[in-house]
C-alpha cells in the first residue's frame, strides 16, 4: 500500500469548512441535544408502525395527543426548575390538592363559576403552594428535593384530612362540556374519535414557557443560576426572586393541569396522579436537560413528553405487557442519559 492511498484510508471525509462530518453532527448535537430525542421518538414510531399499522390511525395518534396534555404541563414547570438546578417533586401533589379544592367549591357553592375563572382558581392555587416551595428553598438553603419531598407529604395529607376523599363524579355543566369539546373530529368505519379542545393548553403554555426562558431577564437568570449558584449572585441576579418565580410558576401549570384532569375525565379524584412524578422527570430528562441545571430547550422537553406517552401507549399495542412499562422506559433513560453524558466528555 502506497502512502497516498494509506494516508486517504485514515482520514474521514473533511467538508469545505474544514470539518469533518462527524464533527459536524458531533456540533449539531452539542447545541440542539433534542435532536437525539427526536431520533429516538421517530424510532419507536417507526418500530411500533411496522408491528402494528394502526398506531398510525387517528384514533392512536389523537389518544396519545390527548394524554400528553397533563404530562406535558407538568413536563414544562419541572424543566424550569431543572434549568435553575432544582428538582420538585411535589407537582403532582399541588395538582391533587388544587383541583379537588377547587372542583368541591365549585359543586358546593358556585356551580354557575365561568370556567375561565375556574381555571384561573385552580392556576392561582397551585401558585400559591409553589410559592410555598420556593419560599422554603430559598429560605432554608435547602436542597429542594428534600423540601419538595417534604411538602408532597404536607400538601397529600392536608388534602386527604381536611378538603376531603369522596369522589366527585356530578361536575358543573360548563366542566363536563368542556371536556368532551372537541378540536378536531374524525370518523373511520362509523367510530368517531376526537382531539379534545384543551390540547391547545400545551403549546399555548409550552410558547409562554419558551418565551420567559429565551426573552426574559428571568430566563438568564434561571439558567445562570443552574450554570452557576455562586456566579449568578456575583452578577446581581436576585436568587430569592428566581426561587419564588420557578416553583410558583411550576405550582401553578400543577393547578390548571389538575383542573384538566378533572374535566377530561369527567371526574374528581383525590387520589388521582400519584406516582406520575417519575414520568414526568424522565421526560425531561430524555428532551435533554441536566439534572444539574443550565441546560435545556422546550422543544426537547415536549419530544421528551411524547416519547414516554407513546412508550406507554404502544406497549399494548406490541403485545408487551403493561408491567414493563417502568422497564423500557429506564431503558430509554439510559440510553439516553449515556449519550448526553457521552457527548458531553
């Protein structure tokens, strides 16, 4: 073997601007880590397509639409927080306590409520118990999981001992309607299926989301802070302001998507969303945010969502057992998590 041709096998392939190609997607996927969500979202797709077509009728796709609309609010107060290298779990909890709280005041005492303004009792809610937690955070300079851990007991327990644990089956007019409102309709071979109209909360919440991170002096300071507690403070960002902001903030997409909840099934359960925290931590996790915080985009949360509610989905589908749900989703945890911290070295 000459030298020009041993020389031509042991370079890769160089692009005009001088790098090579696997240095170029190593770059791509340094700036939009989302990316390999999305890869391993169309995968599944692809996979579970070619197993069972129907996953791709309406009735799968819209089925799956409709139940990323709680995960997906969660999803988003949970990845602000990660940004500012936090951690709660105490969403599913705020959620619990405010929209049973808020659907009992409403059959009670004001069953004629506006439903704007229902929402607006349940977001305004689960705002103040965030707040709650961000006082307590900033305040004890304690790590939030433990304090989020903490207050999910406090929140549960007030909620089961003094709001109430009966079921709510008879909801106001203007709740049951809403729920079964529909955005879009489709019938195939006489089934009519539909995406309700409460999905357009999640990319109405997940625009405002990105607007506060990416156009925001709130926004840098939350990822300042994750980047960097010590740093953020030298220069001038309010962390109290920071802390208060990001759980009320969380507590209150909690409130509107308990409220949810409750109208797509028609039903107000006090028990309702327990252990939903795991879900909802792993899809942020897999959109490509640290769990250290200073990281992280919207959009790769909401692929993040869809990835663990088709996962959850589809199982079925396949023929595997619902019992391994827990185990192909850490799978995919791991899968990924090796990856991002691959990429990162």
């Amino acid at each position: 073997m000459n030298a020009p041709s041993a020389l031509a096998e042991s370079t890769s392939v160089v692009t005009p601007s001088g790098l090579s190609r696997s240095d170029r997607l190593r770059r791509r996927l340094d700036r939009r880590p989302e990316l390999f969500t999305l890869f391993l979202l169309v995968c599944v797709c692809a996979i579970v397509g070619a197993i069972n077509p129907s996953f791709f009728q309406a009735a799968s796709l819209f089925d799956i639409a409709r139940s990323s609309v709680v995960i997906g609010l969660f999803a988003l107060g949970v990845f602000v927080i990660l940004a500012a290298g936090g951690i709660d779990v105490s969403f599913t909890a705020i959620a619990a306590l405010s929209m049973y709280s808020v659907t009992q005041l409403i059959v009670s005492y004001l069953p004629g409520t506006p439903l704007l303004l229902v929402f607006l009792a349940a977001a305004t809610g689960g705002g103040l118990l965030g707040l709650i937690n961000g006082f307590l955070v900033h305040e004890l300079r304690a790590p939030s999981l433990i304090v989020t851990i903490g207050t999910q007991y406090l929140f549960r327990g007030f909620l089961l001992t003094f709001v109430g644990t009966v079921w709510v089956t008879s909801l106001p007019e203007q709740m049951d309607s809403f729920g079964k409102l529909a955005l879009i309709e489709h019938t195939t071979g006489g089934a009519r299926t539909m995406l309700p109209v409460f999905f357009l909360a999640l990319p109405m919440v997940a625009g405002l989301t990105w607007w506060i991170l990416n156009k925001t002096l709130m926004g840098r300071a939350i990822f300042a802070t994750g980047g960097s507690r010590e740093v953020a403070e030298r220069l001038g960002y309010n962390l109290r302001a920071v802390h208060l902001f990001i759980f009320s903030y969380t507590g209150a997409l909690a409130g509107l998507a308990g409220i949810i909840h409750v109208c797509s099934n028609r039903l107000a359960n006090p028990f309702d969303l327990v252990g939903m925290e795991i879900d909802v931590i792993a899809a942020v996790v897999l959109g490509g945010a640290r769990i250290t915080g200073g990281t992280g985009t919207v959009t790769g949360t909401l692929l993040g969502v869809f990835l663990v509610v088709a996962i959850n989905s589809v199982l079925i589908m396949t023929g595997i057992p619902s019992t391994l749900q827990r185990v192909v989703v850490g799978v995919f945890i791991l899968v990924a998590g090796a990856f991002f911290a691959v990429r990162r070295r």
